[in-house]
C-alpha cells in the first residue's frame, strides 16, 4: 500500500521534510501503525513522533484516530495541536 504523508508545523522542521510517498510494509494498516512504522526510523523521527508526545493525525484531510484505517493512495497528515487563545 502506498500513502502520502504530510508533517505540519515544528513536526516538519523536526524531521527536515514536509511530505514523502512511502510503500507500506505488510501490517502497518491504521494510522497509529504508521507512526509507530516512522518513529522506529530512529533519530529525529524517535522524538518527533514520541509516544507521549502530543499530535493530531488526519486522513484523507478528516480528523483521525490511531485506530483509523488507511487505503492504498491515502494522504496522512501529522500535526501538533493547535493552541491559541
């Protein structure tokens, strides 16, 4: 399966891009599967994608859970929560 994932925010200056296409090994099939896939890259990707770290995830541009599916051709973006006040 291949997606497009994107990185917002501090996340995309933590890991030095803002999007990649990647082809998904066999079993990364949810969105918290993909961060788990991309947080074991190591380095900046390890803190960037922490597993306490904070982030919001979508897909195909709607709010998401780590328990959501993905589909062949889906766009996953990752974004640290919004503040503001």
């Amino acid at each position: 399966m291949k997606v497009e994932v994107l990185y917002f925010a501090g996340l995309r200056e933590a890991v030095g891009c803002a999007r990649e296409r990647l082809e998904l090994p066999a079993g990364i099939v949810t969105a918290g599967a993909l961060r788990e896939h991309l947080r074991a890259r190591g380095g900046a990707w390890t803190d960037a994608l922490a597993e306490g770290r904070t982030l919001r995830v979508a897909v195909d541009q709607a709010m998401a859970a780590a328990d959501t599916p993905l589909r062949d051709g889906a766009e996953v973006a990752f974004f640290p929560p919004v503040t503001g006040g």
